[in-house]
C-alpha cells in the first residue's frame, strides 16, 4: 500500500511539473538547435537520440519522452533532496532539474538550503539559473520567476 501512495504522489508531482514544462517548451516535433546550439525536440527534450534532421515526432511520442525526462528529473530531486517537500515545491525543482540538468539541485547551495529546511531560500536560488552561452535570457528570467512562485506555494 505504501508503494501505491509512493507512486500517486510521484505521478502528481510529475503531472504537476509537466504543467509547467509545457508552456514554456511548446511542442516542437520537428528536432532543431536551441539557444546554444543543442539539438532538440517535443518538449525540449535532448539527448544522444536527437539529431538534426530527423523525421518529425509525433505528438504520443513528445508526452512518452516529456513524461520519461521528468521522471528522470524527479528521481534525481529525490537523490539529491531526499528530505520531504511539499508537493508544488517538487515540482517546481522538478521543472527546474529538466531546464538546467542534475546540478541545479545536486551539489549546489538550492540543495543546501532545501536539505537544512530553508524551503524560501532554496526557492530564491532559482533565479540564479538565468544564463545560457554565457549571457542572461530574459525568457529564462521569465521561467524561473514563475517556478519559482510555484516552489513558494508549498511555503
């Protein structure tokens, strides 16, 4: 029973966090370089699978790797910050954890501050992840800002 509960609170957090993915991904089946370059697709999903020039991605296969990419960020919050969080604040690290990659939680001062209980001020290092190639993007600034009031509801 207690893996059950496991699992559905997962699942919401994760549908939770696609929910905040999408707006700020679109939907682009079609895979093309974003702002640095790297190749992308569906909902900016990456990987060594994604190359230019390949067929487009049919709208099932943008949700299964969406939903693969998050429970994938999902378990690497719970790896790094495995003390228990409200649910809005998971899924606002697990938005986060997709956009920039397992070292926005796992060894830098957000994990420090979630794991010593400082929910706010692990929240307020998310503002810190608004730089790609080296300048600062607005769109970033953007996204941050609206993860971070969801990773505050919880607060």
């Amino acid at each position: 029973m207690k893996a059950k509960v496991i699992a559905a609170g997962a699942a919401a957090v994760i549908a939770a966090a696609a929910a905040i993915v999408k707006p700020w991904e679109g939907l682009e089946p079609q895979v093309y370089a974003d702002i640095v370059g790297v190749p992308t697709v569906c909902y900016g999903h990456t990987g060594k699978d994604v190359l230019l020039g390949q067929p487009k991605r049919t709208v099932a296969e943008c949700n299964r790797l969406l939903e693969g990419d998050l429970a994938t960020a999902y378990a690497t919050v719970k790896r790094c910050i495995p003390e228990p969080l409200p649910a809005p604040t998971e899924a606002a690290l697990v938005s986060f954890v997709f956009n920039v990659g397992p070292s926005g939680v796992c060894g830098s001062t957000l994990q420090k501050h979630m794991r010593a209980g400082n929910i706010a001020q692990g929240c307020g290092q998310l503002m810190r992840w608004v730089y790609a190639g080296g300048r600062r993007v607005q769109g970033l600034v953007n996204r941050r800002q609206a993860e971070y009031r969801v990773c505050m509801e919880g607060v």
